[in-house]
C-alpha cells in the first residue's frame, strides 16, 4: 500500500534508520531520516509531516521529550515511539501522553507496515473531522429553521420529486431558482433524506471566494504549492467523501476552473494543488444557482459539456411571488422559532399585517420574508403583531421607518437600542434591497465585501 505522506524517521542508529528506509521505501512511503533531535525539529518547522517513528534515546535529547514538546507545537501529529524491550514502561508512559503507539526493536516489517497504516488513516481522519467542525461551526444555527415548509402545489410538486431521487444513489441534482428561494435549503434536506444523510455534507459558494482560492478550497493543496501554502490542506471534495458536496452559486464559477470540476466529477479523482498523488473519492454533487446557465452557455461564460453533467436531475424553485398560498404556513413557522428565541410571547399577525405580506411582491423570496419575520418579533411587543410600518423599513434609511419616528414637529426621534440590533437591521435591509446580492448590498453601506461577509456571519445572515 503505497503512500506520498512524509514520514520523518528520527533514528541515531544507522543500520536500523537504514533498515527501515529500505522497507517503507519498497511500499512506496515517503520517508525523511535524521539522527538527532535537532535535525527533527528543523525538518519539522520547515515541512509538512504525516507521521515521525521517534526513537526513544537520540544523541542530543530523548523521544519522551521531543513527544512532550510536539503534543503542543503540532496536535495533529501521529507519533509512533520506536524502543528497546527494556524501554517498554517508558513507550507506555508515552502513549499516556499522546503517542499513537510504540514498536520494540528490532523492527518487524508487517507490524511496522500495519502500525504506518493505521496511523496515516488516523491522521486523515482527525483532520477531516477537523475541517467538518470548523465547516458545521460557521453555518448558520437556525436549526430548527432547516424543515421545508410549503403547502402551495408548485413546491410540493418539487419536494415529493426530490424525495423520489433521494431514494437513488444520484450523481448530480442541479436546483435553480432566484436568490432567497431556499435552494441551500432545500439541498441540505436532500442530503438528509437520502443514502448519504449519515455523512458529509460540505458546502462552498462559489461567489464568495477569489478565483484563485476556489480550486484550493476544492481540491487542496500541498505546503509550498504557492506563496500563502504555509501547510498540506485536505480541500472539500475529501472533505466530501462519500456524502455530498454542495455547490452554491456554480454560475460563479471561473470557465478556467469549471473543465477540473468536471474530470473529477466524471472519475472522482483528482490531486492536490502542487501534488502529485491520484486521490480517490465518491462524493455525489448538488450545485445550485440563481443564473440562467442556458444563457451563460450561449454566452460561453459556461461550459456546456459541465452544464449537462450538472443537469442530471434539473429542480426550479418558484419565487414566493408566485405562491402566495406559502405566505400564512411560513409566517407561523417563522413567528413560533423567534418568539421563542426572542422570549416573546407572539402568536401570530393582524389581519392588516397578513394582507400587507399577501400583497408584498418579496424580491429577496423567502429569505426576505424570515428576515421581516425577525425583525418584527423583535421590534413588536404584543401577542400580535399589529403594525405593518415594521415589516419593510427599506433599504439604507432601514431604521427611518421601522424604529425612528417623527413628532408632530417633524422632529426625528430614534428608540434607544444596542448598537448591534441596530447595524444587524441595517444590513438586513440592504440585503433586501439588494436581493440578496453581497456585492451589491456592500456597495449600498459602502462597507469593502470582506467587512460584510464577516458581519453576515457575525449575525447570522443568509
């Protein structure tokens, strides 16, 4: 089983260390080998590692040491002790402080083999669940906001298709619809329901990262690959493996990048940025996009041969424009998650209010309508909500109509508030007045698109 992991031997003993170089050699590892602790250091700050076979005693310092010492400096590291008999207490007292195992010499070539092998697995794998938690911790934690809710017939239509194709072991769904819609939704649903609902499922969009770093987000890369490569990084469709890879805003997507997503979606293989490997996946893809991609075909801003790979199982998502019906079932569900969340006790809208958001035409779709819902429970003190002049309090002047208000004297009065609900509303309402575009709603609070993503993020704005 061959491996282009870098394993660092770090062995005083030169028949041994040339022993063991010329058995993982023949298997096809990437071995690096020192005689001193030194010498181990140095290589370590200076290249990405997988695994160090530590010997205990070294010229210059001991193994327990340099254990202690690495436990901190590189947590992910697997350490695999390599002892004497006599030295066996002491190889445990190291596996109580963070080795992954130890080896008593000499060296058996199918002991040393399978222990390379389970830690290299181990390491994968810590890793993965490292970059998951970090993916899981940025999503947003609406929780109890992830059911799909409609009773009007276009989306019912729609969701009892998809949950025939859930079924299936599919390799590509493609969602369109306008931006707000629920097209991430309605994608993390489809992983849930479906064969691969107990693994992965990994999200980018393709919009809101550079050219340059999307295909480092995909595929990875290797510690030196370019300028800012400071370390190996495991990309997403790794992540992904054997689950779902979500591909948000795929119209995005640079034409250059897009032939590379379509050869590792036909053979589910690809290599690292600067790697030279063959990595195997099975990962199914879901991308969505409120684009025309016909168009963008026609325009050659798209290819057409990803576009019909993309195209398998095509699902349009109406806008809430077009389905009125979903207004009333949306508006209870959205009012009974923030009344709770706000400790309020609202049970539901006036009859003013209804026929204000019946009549409204929602260009941001259904992710408007949850903001207006929140900003209304928080803004509404009684068990209804009465007053329609807080539910659209436009786009810059946000907080002019919803909680500033002018006296008899055409004086301008704004409530008292923290300071955060206040910038939360504002940019709330730019993005509505954007329609959901970043870029846009960046521009409309003359914020740089970076200081917005973080505030999105820090509020938790779709």
């Amino acid at each position: 089983m061959g491996n282009s992991s870098t394993i660092l031997l770090v062995e005083d003993n030169l028949l041994v260390s040339t022993a063991v170089q010329d058995m993982l050699g023949d298997k096809g590892y990437n071995v690096h080998a020192v005689e001193n602790g030194k010498d181990a250091e140095k290589f370590l700050k200076n290249n990405s590692c997988a695994m160090v076979l530590l010997d205990m005693m070294l010229p210059d310092t001991s193994g327990q040491k340099l254990l202690e010492k690495w436990r901190k400096a590189y947590p992910e590291l697997v350490v695999v002790i390599m002892t004497a008999h006599g030295d066996i207490p002491t190889a445990v007292e190291c596996l109580r402080a963070g080795a992954f195992d130890f080896l008593t010499k000499p060296v058996e070539e199918a002991v040393l083999i399978k222990t390379i092998d389970h830690g290299l697995n181990h390491s994968n794998m810590v890793k993965k669940v490292d970059v998951l938690s970090k993916l899981s911790s940025g999503e947003c934690n609406y929780s109890q906001l992830t059911e799909v809710v409609a009773t009007s017939s276009a989306m019912t239509q729609a969701y009892d298709m998809l949950k025939v194709v859930a079924q299936s072991d599919y390799s590509c769904v493609l969602i369109t619809g306008e931006s707000g819609t629920g097209k991430g939704l309605l994608a993390r649903r489809l992983h849930k329901i479906g064969k691969r609902g107990d693994k992965p499922f990994v999200e980018i969009n393709c919009s809101a990262l550079p050219e340059n770093l999307i295909e480092s987000e995909l595929f990875g890369h290797k510690k030196g690959a370019f300028t800012d490569a400071k370390e190996d990084k495991i990309g997403l469709f790794e992540m992904a493996d054997g689950g779902t890879l979500f591909l948000d805003e795929i119209g995005d997507m640079d034409v250059k990048l897009q032939a590379k997503l379509l050869k590792v979606m036909e053979e589910q293989t690809f290599r690292r940025i600067g790697g030279t490997e063959d990595i195997k996946v099975d990962v199914t893809i879901i991308a969505a996009t409120n684009q025309d991609l016909e168009k963008h075909v026609q325009d050659n801003q798209f290819r057409s041969d990803l576009y019909y790979r993309l195209n398998v199982i095509p699902v349009k998502l109406p806008p809430l424009r077009e389905r009125p019906e979903d207004i009333k079932p949306l508006a209870d569900h959205f009012i009974k998650f923030f009344a709770r969340k706000f400790g309020k006790n609202i049970r539901g809208v006036s009859d003013e209010v209804f026929k204000v958001l019946c009549d409204y035409d929602w260009p941001g779709n259904v992710r408007e309508f949850r903001n207006v819902i929140e900003r209304s429970c928080i803004l509404s003190n009684g068990e209804v909500i009465d007053n329609p002049a807080i539910l659209f309090p436009g786009a810059p002047s946000a907080l002019s109509v919803s909680r500033v208000n002018t006296g008899a004297d055409g004086e301008i009065s704004i409530p008292a508030m923290p300071l955060a609900d206040a910038e939360k509303i504002v940019i709330q309402a730019a993005m509505t007045d954007a329609g959901g575009n970043k870029n846009k709603a960046a521009s409309i609070l003359g914020l740089h698109r970076t200081t917005l993503y973080k505030k999105l993020e820090e509020y938790q704005i779709s």
